[in-house]
C-alpha cells in the first residue's frame, strides 16, 4: 500500500509541475528599464535560428523596446510627481531688524527710540483631497527698545495656530483635486499600452522577416537549380550540334539563358543578404562582427492551413485590441478634464477657519506709581510665553467666508466648452478605431483564407510544371521540339517554384497579421509582459467617500472614471 501510495504522490506531483510548466509563458518581456547592454555580441559564424529563438533575441535586444521602456519609466515618474501635491510642505522664516527715529512727544519714553527685533516662525501646511488645506504655525519674536513705557522689556511673543480652509464650490471635491493625478495614472497607463504595441509590432516584424529570408534563401535555391537545368540544356545542345542534329546558332541562345540564370542568382543572393539584415536589426546586432553572420534558419515554410470564424474574431479583436484600449483611456481623460472645466465654472466660495493661542514673556519692569521712576525687574523669558501656550491660558479663533465670481466668466466657460468638443471628438475616435479594427480582421481572415487557397493551386500549378517540363525535355531528347521552347518551360517552372514559396510565405505572414488583428499574438506566441517599477501612489485618503466627490452632485458629462481605475 505504501508503495502504492508513493506512486501515486509521484505521478500526481509530476502531472502539477507539468501543468505549471506549461502554464509558464515562452517569453517574459519586463517593462523595466535597463534591460539591455548595449554592443553585446550576440552572432556566430553561422547562427542556426528557429524562429522562437529569432523573437527571444528581438525581445530581449531589439533597441526600440528599450526606447518605449525609458518612455514608460518617464511617465511612472510623471504620475508620481502629480501625488506630489498632497505632500507635506514645511516652512521656515527668521529674520532680524534695528530701527532708529527721533522721539516726536514724551510718550515715546526717550529721546532716540530704538527698536530691536528677532523673528522664527514655523509652518506646517498640507493640501487636502476634498479641495481644501489645512497648516499648523508657530510664531516668535523677540523685541527690546529703551523705550521707559513697556512693561516687558525685552518681550517674547509666541504663537501657535491651526488654520483650515475648503473650497465649497470651485476646487471642491475629491475627484477635482486630484483630476491631473487620474490624468497622469492614465497617460502611464497609455504610455504601458504603447509598449505592449511595440512588442506586437517588433514580433510581427520579427516573424515577417523571418520567414522573408526562409524565402530569399529557398528562391536562390530555385534560381540555382534553373541554372543547373540550363547549363545541362547547353551541353545536351553542345552533343546536337556536334553530331549535326541542331543548328549552331541553338549553342548561342542556350549559352544566352545560363548568362541570364547567373544573372538571377546575383540577384538572389543579394535579396538573401538583405533579408538576413533586416532580421538582424530587428533582433538588436549592434557589434559590426556580429552582421558578418550567416543566418540559417531552422524552421520550415510548411505548415498546416487553418480557417477562421469572422463573428468570433471580430468579438476577440474588440475585446483584446491595445489600440482600442488606448482610446478608451484617452476618452477617460477628456472626461476628467471636462468634469474640472465644469467644476472651474462654479463661483468661487471658500470657507476659512483659525483657531489657535497666543503667549506673552518677558523680563516685566517694576515702576513705582507714584514717581513713575523704575525701581525693579522681574527676569522672564521666551519660556513664560511656551507656558502660557502650553496651559492655553489665551486662545483665539476665527471663521469666514469669502466669494468671488468674475462676470461673464468668459474663460471658463470657453475651455468649458473647448473640454466639451475634446471629450466628442475622443468619443468619435473610438468609434473610428472600432471600425478600422472590425476592417482590418475581416481583411486578415480573408487574407488567411486566400492564402491558404493560394498555396494549393501553387503546389498544383509547380507539380504541373516539373511534369511539363519532363514531358518537354524528352521531346526536345528526341528531336521533336527545339532549346527555345525547353528554356521558356524552364521558366514557366522557376516562376512556379518561386510562386509557392511566395505563398507560403504569404499564408505565415497572413498568420501573424491575423493573430495581430484580433489581439492574439503575444498570447499565441507565450509572450507575457510583466509589469515593474509600479509607483503606488502615497496619498489615497478619502478618494472612496462618494459625497467628498463633485462627480457626486454634477450630472451627466461631469460624471468621471473611478480613481485608480
């Protein structure tokens, strides 16, 4: 039983980590900046390449990738910069001053006033979510004068306050406050569709190229083979003429066609060279050693045709498709931006509310009443102040309102309706992308279904050919037809060689645009983007209250997305 049991554990655990394994993606493409070294040699004498191994090396080297990740890692930090506004703003002044002025009547207390005095003060202030801010100060000075009227000579004056002031109307409201935030959350979450855009187009690219050189370095091989059929055509020739069977001018036409088929072969091996480059850049060679490679690709033309259902792509595409995604955050931010337009039209109506105490010390002068001469002094300081303070012997408050609102109030409702128009417009350009995108699936499955069509009447039409050509080749043995009519066969078979290669070519390539049309093809592929370097953002409070949101009373087009979402 145990033994049973330990085989079973066994079998079991083998089967979980071969679910997990293939769960696992093929490829993880990392948003993180500095991913890739620059000039790091990645080719060979002869590099033999899969196709996956070619998008591995695309998607871990290709330059353009690291260029929408700095751009990502640019606009994280520009969303962290916009939560700045909820930060802590500290605040300190001191300064000294000394004045000299002649007295002007015997209440001044001497004939030159002199006045001294010392400043710190301490300020703590915070914006708050709901439109408003609140601080908390502290005052002191120090003043001394030879004036004989002060009873407190030098006197330390302290003060502790606690301030809050709030919007009512304009600049109320969660979602007003923090409007460029969502804005910014959206632009990074813009600037992240565009890299997974990126990623798409460079594997599009990658596997587009790939299977181009496949065909560059097979069509070189047809032209090869043309020319090893016309360089046999010449030496039968060459035997005809001299045993008499064939005209000598028939060597210089034979002899023409082998020149024209060297011809084609310079050309196609240039098309190989070309090919293999723009794999090579589009798999991010940078080391000039390293574009001296010779590619050999691994991976076959041949593959297995498939259908595709138009109803069910053209659903996929509109669910998955980053472009629409990209529009829809766009018309998210024209919706913030027209809920803040519509806010900035209200008056504006702030309430404002101190309280705080206040504290007095010093070194107090003892004048006698009847002489009014001084006859002592009590010592006191700055701490006599901090107690008063700290006992809240004398406190102070103080609450109001203040209202402005510009007649007419031209500029806000202008960029009200400027808003207004932006917001339309992003809505028609959804709209728009839906359409271009309902477009190009059903171009892409009828490009997928032509092209699987299209390889079969090839390979019909290239069997037919070699079948003509042998036919044609044992007249031409025998006499019955001439070395013009074989070279034009001859032809008519490269041409169909060359046609088939076409349309395998054409029906891989016809995949990928129809993997790319419906928002598939990372996941076809097993390519997964993973996020890094996500800001969370320092301040959130009260953005769930939903009465602390102006989106709350407005109606209709003020109405804006969720936050955070």
């Amino acid at each position: 039983m145990k033994a049973i049991r330990f085989l079973f554990c066994l079998c079991l655990g083998m089967a979980v980590c071969a679910t997990v394994i293939a769960a696992e993606p093929g490829f993880v493409v990392s948003t993180g900046p500095g991913q890739q070294a620059r000039g790091v040699q990645l080719g060979a004498p002869e590099l033999k390449l899969s196709l996956k191994d070619a998008t591995a090396l695309a998607l871990e080297h290709n330059i353009n990738l690291e260029v929408s990740r700095l751009g990502l890692a640019g606009s994280e930090q520009g969303f962290r910069a916009t939560t700045g506004i909820f930060d802590f703003l500290l605040n300190a002044e001191a300064g000294v001053s000394y004045s000299e002025s002649p007295a002007t009547n015997e209440l001044v207390g001497a004939a030159v006033a002199l006045q001294r005095g010392r400043r710190f003060d301490l300020y703590l202030s915070k914006a708050i979510p709901t439109g408003g801010s609140f601080a908390i100060g502290w005052a002191n000075t120090r003043s001394s004068t030879n004036s004989t009227f002060y009873f407190l000579n030098p006197a330390y004056n302290s003060g502790l306050t606690f301030s809050l002031s709030q919007s009512l109307l304009r600049g109320f409201g969660t979602d007003v406050t923090r409007a460029q935030i969502e804005v910014a959350r959206r632009s990074k979450d813009i600037s992240r569709v565009q890299f997974e855009q990126v990623v798409i187009t460079t594997v599009q690219a990658v596997e587009s190229a790939y299977w181009n050189l496949i065909y560059a370095i097979d069509n070189l091989k047809v032209k090869q083979h043309s020319l090893k059929l016309a360089q046999e055509l010449l030496d039968q020739t060459r035997t005809r003429v001299r045993i008499g069977t064939s005209a000598p001018i028939d060597i210089v036409q034979s002899e023409a066609t082998v020149a024209s088929r060297e011809v084609d072969i310079i050309v196609a091996e240039n098309q190989v060279e070309n090919a293999a480059d723009l794999l090579k850049d589009l798999m991010g060679f940078e080391n000039p050693e390293d574009w001296k490679s010779r590619i050999v690709p691994t991976d076959s033309l041949e593959a297995t045709t498939t259908s595709a259902n138009l109803d069910q792509s053209i659903a996929e595409a509109l669910q998955r498709r980053p472009d629409l995604r990209q529009m829809e955050l766009e018309t998210e931010i024209n919706q913030i931006n027209v809920l803040s337009a519509r806010n900035a039209v209200l008056p504006q109506l702030d309430l404002g509310l101190n309280y705080g105490f206040a504290g007095v010390g010093g070194t107090q002068t003892i004048v006698d009443p009847n002489t009014g001469q001084v006859i002592g002094a009590i010592p006191g300081g700055w701490d006599d102040a901090l107690s008063q303070i700290s006992k809240r012997d004398f406190n102070q408050w103080s609450a109001g309102l203040s209202f402005s609102y510009p007649l007419g109030n031209t500029a806000a409702r202008a960029t009200l309706a400027e808003r207004r128009f932006a917001l339309a417009s992003a809505k028609q350009n959804t709209a728009l992308t839906q359409q271009r995108i309902i477009l190009e699936v059903r171009d892409a499955v009828r490009g997928l279904d032509a092209s699987a069509k299209g390889i079969a009447a090839a390979v019909k039409a290239r069997e037919l050919a070699e079948r003509n050509l042998d036919a044609e080749q044992k007249k031409y043995a025998n006499g019955m037809s001439t070395a013009f009519q074989v070279v034009k066969i001859q032809d008519d078979l490269a041409s169909a060689q060359a046609a088939e290669l076409q349309a395998r070519v054409y029906y891989r390539q016809a995949e990928a645009v129809y993997r790319t049309a419906v928002g598939s093809l990372l996941d076809s592929i097993g390519v997964a983007i993973r996020d890094e370097g996500q800001t969370k953002e320092p301040h959130t409070g009260l953005t769930d209250v939903g009465w602390l949101k102006y989106s709350h009373f407005a109606k209709g087009e003020a109405s804006a997305p969720a936050s955070g979402q």
